[in-house]
C-alpha cells in the first residue's frame, strides 16, 4: 500500500517562452525577455511561491538547425543558475553539463561553486550530449558512440563525486589566531587514472553545503536507464501514457538493486505539460490558440532532424512515412526519444501533420487540457499509481501557464495531501526527501 | 609629468572579489559599487596548492553570474584559464553574463599553469588536445572567442510573432575557427553579446605576454617594481600596440595595487617590509603595495596617474581581511581621489563596461571582410 510519508516532488522545466514550440509567438509571452534576468526574477519567485523542489535548466551546446521558427534556449545554465540562486531562497536549481564536452574538473568546481552560492540548492542533470554537430564546437572529431559516451559519463560521474569528496568535511579550519587555513592532512588527491580521464585531484574547494549536488539524469535508452539505476537520484523521462510510466517506472526501480541500492533512493519525475482552464472549454481554447499557431515548416525540421531523414517534401495529410525510417540501432543522437515518437506514429498511425501538432506542445510527454480538478485527477493517479514520484512541469507559456499551475493546482493538490504546504528543508536534498552523503572519513569508519 | 599629460584624464579603477564566503564576496562588490569603480575581477584557480593553500575561491562564472543579480552598474571580469578552457564555453559564458548584466561581462585570460595538467587529463584519443601554455595560446584562444560572438550579426534576431520567424538566417554564420590548440565551427548558440565583445584582460608578466596583449587586449594589468619601471613598461606596450596597428586609448594600462591603510597609533602593526609609510614599493608576496593614511594613498596614486605611466589601477586588497582593507579604500581613499577632483563623483550613464572603460564597441569583423 502507499506509504503515508510519500509526497509528491514538482521540478519545473524552465524552458525560454514556454514549452509550446509556438509559446513565443503567443500574444502574452515576450521572446525579447529570455535574455533579460529579471524574467528569471519573476518565474523564479512563481515558483517558490508554489513550494516547487526545483527548477531546471535543459543546455545544447549547438545552434539547433530548427532555430529559425523557435526560440533559442537564451541563456548559458551555469550562469543563469547562479544569478537565480541570487534572486532566490528555497528552490532547487539543477543545471545541465555535458560529460562528452567537459572536463570533469571544471563540472565539479562549478556544482560545487554553485552549491555554496546557493546555500546547498545545486543539482546536475548529467547528459551525454546527443548532437553530432555539438562535437564540432569543441574539435575537429566526431560524436563518440553512444555506448562510448555512456561509459565515458560512468567514468566522469566517479571522477567528479571522488573530487566532490577530496576534502573531508572538517577539513577546512580557516582558523585567524593560528593562521590555519586548510587541515592538509584532510584533503586527499585522488589520483585517478582511467579509460578516459586522468585527474589528480584534490579540488580546490572545500566539501560543499550538500557534500554532492543531486544527481539526476534524463536518458530514457536502454544505456541511459541502466546508467539511472547505477548513479541517479532524480531521473526526467518522457512518458506519453500512463501505462508507459508505469512500465518505465517498475523497470528502473528494478534495475536499481544489482547496484546495491533501494528503490527510494530514486525519484522518477516524468515531464507533464497541462494547459489549464477554469472550464474544460476554456482550457481546449487555449490549446487551439497555441497550435494554431504551430508552424508546419518548423515540424517537419524538428521531425527530420529526430528521425534522421528529410521529410520536408513529404505529404502532410498522408501516414508518417514510416518505411523511410532508419532503425533504432542506427540513431546516434537521442535514441529514446526516436523510439517514443516512431511509436506514437505506428500505434495510433498518424498523418504527418496530426504527428506535428501532436508532439508540438509536449513533445512526446504526458499532457492534459482541462480544469485544475481534471489534471490534480490526473497527477494524483500517476502518483499513486506508481507511474511517478512527482513531475517535470512543463508549461505550454511562461510566466501565464506557470502561474496557472502553480495559483490554480498547486492548492488543489495540497487539500489532497499530496504536496507540501511549507518548504520543510533549505537543501535540494532536502527537498527531495534525500541525506547528505557521507564525507570520505565517515565513509571509511563505516566500511 | 611624462607628455605634459593633463589632470583630467579618467582614472580606471577595478577590484579583486574572491574567497569562498559568497555573502562577503556581495559586500564587497556592493561597496565597490557605491564608490564607483569600475570593475570587479574574480580571480580563477585551477589546482589546490601545496603545502598551504591559498584561500579557495568561488568559480568566476557562477560568482560572477550571482553578483550580476545584485549589482547594477560595475563591470564583472571572470580570470578564464584558456589551457584548460574550450572557447565555445567561455565565449558563451560570457556572452550570457553580458546579457544578464546589460552589458558589464569581461574576460581575463591567462593560459593557465602546467602543474594544474594533472587535474585535466584526457586519456582517450579523440579528446587529446595538447594544452597550449605560452601566450599565443591565449591569443588564439581570445582570437576564436571573437569569431564565435561574432558569428551572430547584431541585428540577427528579429522575433516576427506574425510570421514566425525568430531570426534572419542571413545573418547568422560558421566560423569554423581552427588554429594550433582550438577550433571550433560554430555559430554560438547565443546572440551576439551586448557589448559586441566583452573586453579583454591581460596580465603583463612575461616578454611573450606583452605581444598578447598588444594583438586582443582591452586592458592590461601590470606589475611594475618601481614608476620608473611602469613608465617604462607602458611605453613598450603602447608602442607595441602602435605596431599592430592600435591607437594606445585601446589598450587601458592597469597596475596591480594593494593599498595598506595606515591610521594613527597602527603604523607599527603593518609589516611593510620595504619603502616608508606614504611609499609604495613591493612585498615579499611580490605585490605592489602602497601603505599610508587616506591622503598618503591619494597621494601616491596621483603622482602615477599624473606621470602618464598607467591610466588606473587593479586593487588587490590583502588576503587577509580583503574586506576590511578595501573597505578603508572605497570609502577613505576614493573620496579623497574625489575631493581631489581626480576620480568620477557620478557613475556612468551607461551600464556597458567597454563604455565605461572608454572603449569602442567593436565592429563584426565579419562584416569588415564583405
């Protein structure tokens, strides 16, 4: 049965104008503002008004080929983070970092950095980097393989937890009268020498407010599941029904144990995009607003580029042509994504143009049009049904859509029960019902 | 006076904000501000050194990004080690710290020490890059950070709601940079920066550095011994910025300072080591300092600015008690500088660093070759 301490876990999914790819041309949003920090100011402050646990920064490291008909991501998510931290008390702020294009030095200095000027808020959503073209920014070689990059990730999140505990907790004295800055006898190099990196360590910062930011991935794959089950704390996957969250939900739960670790050591948070209304009709109507405003010609890009083939002559109000399609094998970039959206096209055999809008707001995520009561309905099944420890919110556009969830849902769900009423914590950590990881001495005591 | 130089010539002035306690790193910037200087730099380290290390501090960028949040008008210059450094990462920092910040976002680049290699091996092959540590590396580094702001036009985004088009495609390019250690092909994934470029820090230590610095720096930081020395020094480099075809307005000459503020009844607490109260000389440390009461400090940086050797000065406050140290400077000395009529009573009507700075917002060179 449902524990009665289960409570349910809320990220936002900030993305510029809005998760609609059609947001920015919405008569209330202002593309010119996904520059401007004061736009971060107010959404942020939404947020906490609505006791959300986070916020979270998706991160390209290429100018999409799809960017002339969308908004561009705007800002770079290290930096934004930490000017939110800024602007900001309680809410958790989880950065994207590539572990194919960084060094895992730089990745552990900055989450650390971030995690002290933050008061211990800083989480990392860990990503492989899915785009052949990003590669071409930093070298003149090609995307590694995905198994490749999946393995090189393994190895990066060891190096950067083992720099996270190069100094022991107390290792830091910073005494005035003796002149004692640092116990050197508490801060150890690590030494490390692997298949991919060699990183001698210590970091050059003292053990942050949350010993290790929160870890959270969002590969759905198979090598991204596993990876999950072996080092996530918080994972973001799309999941288009129910029962696909329950299937995906159970299997990284399951996978967990070979690891040595329980299952609510793990938060599944699959991303919901709700168009909200007073009246069911008023909610479709906002929806019809936003999808009228779709452009075809930026769909069939955004297809093209997800499949791997050129569909732009293709005919809109035909089946997807499915027979066009590379394998799933075959795909290099974002593979569980490919797979989801393929699937969609065959089981319920869509047109071109019905696939476009269909995945043009939620992009092949879990969405509901209609009245706070129907999506807390909604959540709250998805909730207690297994198919999730929370949500990634996505709004269709921002700041409108954010402050209907959060003025409009949020209450409904907290008469429930099932969200908090008070932030209870200070730390992402905290947030998300989860210690702060023994420092290196303790660890050592204990085994 | 060295050139006859007149009185009314602006004094630059920026400071150092580091260490770990952010909350004391806000004061410090907010005080900074208040007495108008123009500039913050947030020093980076890329290794913990041995046996005694120094004070750890903050990541420029993240540091920096925050302070954004709570400052308005003073610039914000994170130290970019670029051995280490991709130009599409930092180019792309700093290009959103710009934009956060209206305007204020500069880089100082260093190439970074060979003892911190060891904290960034890549073992597998397609991510060798050998680390370049001589000052032409950090040109080329500046060099392709350039190319990438660059590859966006200023006018690039447009945001036609009715047509649905967010930029003319026309005015976005590659630049496929490629020299010795990077390349990179772009475009960056963010619009062309505020300010066109940030500017560019470079710290005058070595012969090789001077030839840097006279190719892409905006400001240079020296570290002279003596005024005999910096005289020396700032003509060298405003006749090298001469030969690669510069006015010497474009190159501000910064020298490194720690003042230390002598009250009455303190001298005999500060350890000098060199030079008289109301002097300056260097430190064991190897910094420039400059102890003495408020006037003695004024003093002291009037007869250098006046000599026409440098146009302002880097402050440095000591490592111990930063706060309290540049605490007496921003609000004894500066006032004093003001009385004196020798520094700016009103901040700039212009958020933009490179206006403060007097600098030219540079032209898309992209644009140049057409």
């Amino acid at each position: 049965m449902i524990s009665a301490k289960r409570s349910m876990h809320i990220n936002l999914f900030l993305m510029n104008t809005g998760h609609h790819e059609a947001s920015w041309r919405h008569p209330a949003t202002d593309p010119r503002r996904i520059t401007d920090l004061n736009y971060y100011r107010e959404l942020g402050r939404i947020a906490e008004r609505g006791k959300l646990d986070s916020l979270f920064l998706a991160d390209t490291l290429v100018l999409p080929p799809t960017v002339e008909h969308k908004v561009l991501h705007g800002l770079e998510p290290f930096t934004l983070l930490s000017a939110i931290a800024a602007v900001t008390d309680k809410i958790g702020l989880i950065g994207t970092a590539s572990t194919t294009f960084n060094d895992p030095f730089h990745i552990a200095r900055k989450f650390a950095s971030l995690d002290w000027i933050s008061a211990g808020r800083a989480g990392w959503n860990i990503v492989t980097t899915a785009s052949e073209s990003a590669a071409y920014n930093f070298t003149d070689a090609a995307l590694p393989p995905h198994d490749e990059r999946y393995r090189k990730a393994s190895e990066f999140v060891e190096v950067v937890k083992a720099l996270w505990d190069s100094w022991e907790d107390d290792a830091l004295v910073a005494d005035k009268e003796s002149g004692l800055y640092a116990d050197m006898a508490k801060i150890h190099p690590l030494d490390h020498k692997g298949e991919h990196f060699a990183v001698r360590g210590p970091l050059n910062m003292p053990r942050s407010p949350q010993g290790h930011p929160l870890l959270v991935q969002a590969g759905s794959s198979e090598d991204g599941k596993s990876f999950a089950a072996m080092v996530a704390e918080a994972v973001f996957t799309a999941q288009p029904t129910f029962e696909s969250g329950q299937a995906f939900y159970a299997d990284i739960k399951s996978r967990m144990k070979p690891f040595g670790r329980s299952p609510d050591e793990l938060c599944i948070l699959p991303g919901f995009f709700p168009i909200i209304g007073d009246t069911l009709a008023e909610a479709q109507d906002k929806q019809r607003e936003l999808d009228e405003l779709t452009i075809v010609a930026y769909g069939l890009k955004r297809l093209s580029t997800l499949f791997k083939v050129d569909l732009t002559d293709c005919p809109l109000d035909e089946p997807v042509p499915l027979h066009l399609l590379p394998r799933q094998e075959e795909i290099n970039g974002n593979r569980g994504r490919f797979e989801l959206v393929e699937g969609m096209a065959r089981k319920e055999k869509l047109t071109l143009r019905q696939l476009i809008m269909r995945t043009a707001g939620s992009r092949g995520h879990a969405s509901l049009t209609g009245t706070p009561l129907q999506i807390a309905d909604e959540l709250e099944r998805w909730f207690l049904g297994r198919a999730a420890d929370g949500f990634n919110l996505m709004p269709s556009h921002m700041p409108d859509g954010l402050s209907d969830f959060v003025d409009k849902v949020i209450p409904e769900l907290q008469n429930r029960g099932l969200f908090r009423t008070e932030y209870t914590g200070n730390t992402l950590r905290e947030h998300y019902g989860f210690s702060r990881p023994a420092g290196k001495r303790k660890l050592e005591a204990h085994t | 006076m060295m050139g006859g130089k007149s009185s009314n010539r602006q004094l630059y002035m920026s400071a150092a904000v580091d260490g770990l306690n952010y909350q004391q790193c806000v004061q410090l910037a907010e005080m900074a501000e208040r007495a108008l200087l123009h500039a913050l730099i947030a020093p980076e380290s890329s290794r913990l050194e041995k046996p005694a290390p120094s004070s750890p501090v903050l990541e420029p960028f993240t540091l920096l990004a925050a302070l954004s949040a709570s400052t308005s008008t003073i610039g914000l210059i994170a130290e970019v080690h670029s051995a280490f450094y991709e130009p599409f990462h930092a180019a792309r920092k700093l290009a959103a710290l710009d934009y956060m910040s209206s305007g204020r976002a500069g880089c100082l680049t260093l190439p970074g020490q060979e003892a911190a290699a060891a904290n960034f091996g890549r073992v597998s092959k397609e991510q060798l890059r050998p680390h370049g540590y001589e000052a032409s590396a950090a040109v080329e580094f500046a060099e392709a950070m350039q190319q990438l702001w660059d590859s966006w036009d200023d006018d690039a985004l447009i945001y036609d709601k009715q047509a649905g088009m967010q930029f003319d495609e026309a005015k976005v390019r590659e630049v496929n940079y490629t020299g010795r250690y990077y390349s990179t092909r772009g475009p960056l994934n963010i619009a062309r920066p505020p300010q066109g470029h940030p500017p560019i820090v470079v710290p005058i230590r070595t012969q090789d550095d001077k030839l840097a610095a006279a190719r892409v720096a905006d400001v240079m930081i020296i570290e002279p011994n003596s005024l005999e020395e910096a005289i020396e020094l700032s003509l060298e480099l405003r006749e090298l910025l001469r030969q690669q075809g510069r006015q010497p307005e474009q190159g501000r000459i910064l020298a490194s300072l720690t003042p230390i503020a002598v009250t009455a009844g303190s001298i005999s607490e500060v350890d000098l080591r060199l030079g008289t109260v109301g002097g300056g000389g260097k430190t064991a440390r190897g910094r420039l300092c400059c102890a003495g009461t408020a006037e003695e400090i004024a003093d002291w940086i009037q007869l250098w600015h006046h000599s026409g050797a440098v146009d302002g000065f880097h402050i440095q406050p000591p490592l111990q008690a930063a706060l309290d140290s540049f605490g007496y400077f921003a609000e004894q000395v500066i006032p004093e500088l003001q009385r004196r009529g020798m520094f700016r009573q009103t901040g700039s009507s212009s958020t933009s660093l490179r206006e403060q700075l007097g600098l030219s917002r540079p032209i898309n060179q992209f644009h140049v070759i057409r």
